[in-house]
C-alpha cells in the first residue's frame, strides 16, 4: 500500500496526481491579474505573451491554472477564498510567466512589475490632442488663404465691393501665419505646418523689398538733410500729407516742415480756410514757392491738391492731366543737375459705389509714364503694394520709395482718435513713387502723426545723383 501511493506520487499520470502537492495557493490580486484577458490587437512583447498563452499553438499542450479551494493557513484572516496557481515545474507553454514571478514583480514576458499598482497597458493609438486648438489654427489659415488669393485678382477683377479694403490689411498676415506656423510645428501637425511655411514664404517673396536693404541714399545725403534745407545742393527732404479736407492743424504742418527741413511739400484735401491758416503759420517764410489744383471736374474728392517749394519751380499746371477726381497740380524743380518734375495726387477712395473712379484715377496716374520726364508723385493714392492696380500704376516705369528702400512698412493710415480712442495706423495709402533709372533715390522714410487729420504725414530724403 505505501510502495502503490509512492509511484502515484512519483507522478504516473496527471489525472492521479496529489492536488494539494501540485498546486500552492496565490493572493486573489495577482489571480485576478493573471487571468485578465488583454485588450485585442496589443502590439508589445507583453501582449503578444499573454495572447499566446491565451491561444497556444495548434498541437500544443498547455495545463491552465483553475481557482480550486484551498485550506486556510494558521492566522490568515482573509475574507475572500485563497486560489491556486500552477506551480513553477508545469509553466505554460506559450512563455515564461510563472505565478511565483508574478507575485516577486515580474510580470508576462518580463514585462515588469506586476500585481495592484503596476498601471495597463494602453493599447490602440493615443487620442489626437490640441484636436479643437488645431480645427481653429485651420480656420484661421483657410482666411489667410482666402485674402493671399484675392491679393493674386488681376486688376480688372479687383476693384469689386470690398477686394481693395481687403487686401489693403495683407500686410497684417504676417502675424496669424507666423502664430500658426510655430504653433503647427510644435504640436506636430505636418500639413498644417507645410501650409503656413509655404504662404510665409510667398508673403516674404511679395514683400521683400520692405524687408531687404535696397535703394538707399548716402550717408552724406542724410547729413545734410539732417543739418538744414539748402535748394544749392543734390538733395531734398519731401513731405506728403492729406489734410482731411482742411482739418489739419496748419502751425503742426508748417512746424514740422521747419524741423524736418523740408523743401518739397505736397498736400491733398485742401480747403480755402486751411491755405489762410498755413499762410498765417508762415508757410512762405521757409516754403514760399506754390501751385494750387483747380477745382475737381467732375467728383469732388475732399478739396484740391497743392504744392509748396524752397526752389523756384517752372512749366507750372494746376491741372497736369484729365481726371474725374482732384485735379494734379505739377511743377518742375532743380535738384542738384536733375529737373524733378513734382506732381501731387488724390485719386478716388475705392469706396461702394466709387471703385470706377479709383481704378480710373490710378490709370490716369500710370500714364505719366508716356511722358519723358523725371516724375516724383506724392499724395494719398488711396491704395498699397498689394493693390495689384497700384502695381500696374508702377508697372515698369516707377517705383514706390517704401517697397524700395527695405526699411519696412510705413502705415500712414488711420491716424488720430474717434470717440475719444487712439487709432493705430493700419495701411500705407500715401506714397512717394519717382521715375525708375532716373538718377533719383529715395529712402529714410518716416511717417508722423499731425493732429486734425486722418493721415500720417509721409517723409523721405530724395538724392539726385
């Protein structure tokens, strides 16, 4: 009888094996643990142990461990019944995992720590986040988009309601791209980001010559200007400013005309009252040549223009050319060897209803060009770069001294308070454009406020070599 319960307990066959010497009984957490069943499609060494253990191979032999009862051990006070688990000799065969391991830390395949604090595993792709911050930087893009595309209309197709005042504020999307683009990269969102590089660099090719150093005057040339007004010498400080319909404060004007040194003046919207007052400020003691427009001939466009001058000028016309608007009044002066043929210009705001005479009055503008003479045009022209009609206006023949001189945006437009609040200057609508390979330079641009009116004052340093 003893020798016949030695050779069963030498291990003949499972079925007559001796359960409570095979089997040792485990804490309920690391049961619980160890017969988890793994989320599907794991994708680490850990999951793909457990799923193999849980699904062995066709053929394969695997005892799986199930909860039998297990007599107390002296002073366990546990209240949930002790289970058994497969002692370290009949391990699965799918891998490695031992019950004993698992409750010394070690968990399926050596995946670590096991038991209540070690944390799941995450399985499946980790939601997208910054999801709706991303949504919003696309919004923001596909309107940045949108005016970069109207800034591309030809002229002809540009003058419709509301495509110049928009375009006039593409210079501001260097902001929302930029935001956009770092944003993109550091959330890591590829397309987004190829987006905003791509319209970065189009902005920066359309805009390059207010960015980048370009036609300059010599330093000599702003010593000079800086050190007095002479009309003997090759250079001239010049001034432009609209005067919103005569509301401009004259004794600012004539003020800044004295500490500026300036010899070229150049002012839109001018009434009766306020040629008195600039009369009276003592315009003619330090600018005493002028020439007034005539009176618009058909569309008055806020007043008449004017010029003011420390040199005489000559072929003097109070109405250069045609036009439906403000008339131009020109007049020629000598700066240094170069007769300088001085035009100021007004044409129509593209307002509703209006945008005929603006895309009108420009091309009157352009057509100074025809004419064989050494243009400096000065005024409000009620359009920027981005206009592609003011584009066309410059064609091949001008050039516009701030898109020139890469000494960045000069926004002359709004100025001054409505309600009581200061407004910041938004657009450049007024210019200083001269005749390309004229000899001409014009750079050290400026643009001061003057109160009374709506308008920045536009001031540069023009050198005639």
């Amino acid at each position: 009888m003893a020798d016949h319960f030695s050779d069963n307990a030498a291990g003949a066959t499972p079925g007559k094996e001796d359960t409570d010497a095979r089997w040792e009984p485990i804490p309920d957490d690391v049961w619980e643990l160890n017969e988890a069943v793994p989320e599907p499609e794991s994708d680490t060494a850990a999951g793909r142990a457990v799923d193999e253990w849980l699904e062995p191979a066709p053929g394969s032999t695997v005892v799986r461990a199930r909860p039998v009862a297990a007599p107390r051990a002296p002073g366990d006070t546990a209240s949930a019944p002790r289970v058994a688990a497969p002692s370290a000799g009949e391990a699965p065969a799918g891998g490695s995992w031992r019950p004993d391991d698992a409750g010394a830390g070690a968990g399926p395949a050596g995946g670590g720590t096991s038991g209540p604090d070690r944390p799941r595993h995450e399985h499946g792709r980790r939601p997208a986040r910054h999801g709706c911050l991303s949504a919003l930087l696309w919004l923001v893009m596909a309107g940045v988009l949108a005016v970069m595309a109207l800034r591309c209309l030809p002229s002809d197709m540009a003058n419709g309601r509301l495509v110049p005042e928009v375009v006039s504020f593409v210079p501001w999307l260097f902001a929302p791209i930029v935001v956009c683009g770092v944003l993109a990269m550091l959330w890591r969102r590829r397309l987004l980001t190829v987006v905003s590089v791509a319209a970065l660099v189009v902005m920066l090719w359309w805009h390059h010559g207010y960015l980048l150093p370009g036609a300059r005057v010599s330093g000599a040339a702003g010593s000079a200007v800086a050190t007095g007004a002479s009309t003997s010498d090759n250079v001239a400080r010049i001034m432009t400013l609209n005067t919103r319909n005569g509301g401009a404060s004259a004794q600012e004007v004539v003020n800044l005309v004295r500490e500026k040194n300036v010899e070229i003046l150049c002012l839109q919207e001018l009434s009766d009252e306020f040629v008195a007052e600039l009369a009276a400020a003592g315009i003619y003691d330090v600018l005493p040549y002028y020439v007034i427009s005539d009176a618009a001939s058909e569309v008055s466009n806020g007043g008449r223009n004017g010029i003011w001058t420390m040199a005489p000028m000559s072929n003097v016309s109070g109405n250069l050319l045609p036009i439906e608007t403000s008339s131009m009044p020109a007049g020629t002066v000598q700066i240094g060897d170069r007769a300088v043929r001085v035009v100021s210009v007004h044409p129509n705001s593209p307002v509703r209803g209006a945008q005929d005479l603006w895309d009108e009055g420009l091309s009157v503008i352009g057509s100074l060009s025809d004419y064989d003479h050494t243009y400096l045009v000065m005024g409000d022209f009620n359009s920027t770069w981005d206009h592609a009609r003011f584009r066309e206006l410059l064609g091949t023949s001008f050039v516009d001294a701030g898109e020139q001189a890469g000494e960045g945006f000069h926004m002359t437009y709004p100025s001054g308070s409505v309600a009581g609040m200061t407004l910041p200057s938004l657009v450049e609508i007024d210019h200083i454009v001269y005749a390309r390979d004229s000899g001409l330079t014009v750079s050290g641009l400026e643009a001061v406020a003057v109160s009374g009116t709506d308008h920045r004052a536009l001031l540069g340093t023009l050198e005639a070599d």
